[in-house]
C-alpha cells in the first residue's frame, strides 16, 4: 500500500566511490524508499565523493534516512513550462 504523502527526491551520498553507494542504496530500499533504476548513481563532485540518485518515499522513510550518515534529500519537484 503506497503513501498517500510519497514524494519523489533527488538523493545526495557522501561515500568514497561509487561501490561505497550500493550498501547505502540498500539501506535506503529497506527503509521505504523506491529509487529509480535507470537513475543513477550519478557522480556529481570531480573527486568521486558525492553521488546522486533518485527515489520516492514516504514521511516515515523521510525520516529514517536522515539518520543515515551521509545521506541528504531534496524533494524533486516537476517543472512544466508556463
């Protein structure tokens, strides 16, 4: 049963290299979070540090994930032109 307050968000991961994101991909499905297959992760720093990836959650999940270290959301809103 999904959420009626999921939301879509661009996930931000600190970790030393992109084999570093897989456990914390995982962490983030356990939680709650639907991330985006064909979405990254996406190396967004030119030392290979911080990554991004995309996914939908709950409050709930929301929540948890601003527990694990590293991690930080931002809601993705869609923006249409006027």
């Amino acid at each position: 049963m999904q959420e009626p307050d999921r939301k879509r968000f661009i996930i931000q991961i600190e970790a030393p290299g992109k084999t570093a994101v897989d456990p914390i991909k995982g962490k983030l499905e356990e939680i709650g979070f639907d991330l985006d297959q064909n979405y990254g992760p996406v190396k967004i720093d030119s030392k290979g540090t911080r990554w991004a990836l995309r996914g939908w959650a709950g409050s709930e999940a929301k929540k948890k994930a601003g527990t694990i270290p590293g991690v930080k959301l931002f809601e993705d809103n869609k923006v249409s032109a006027a």
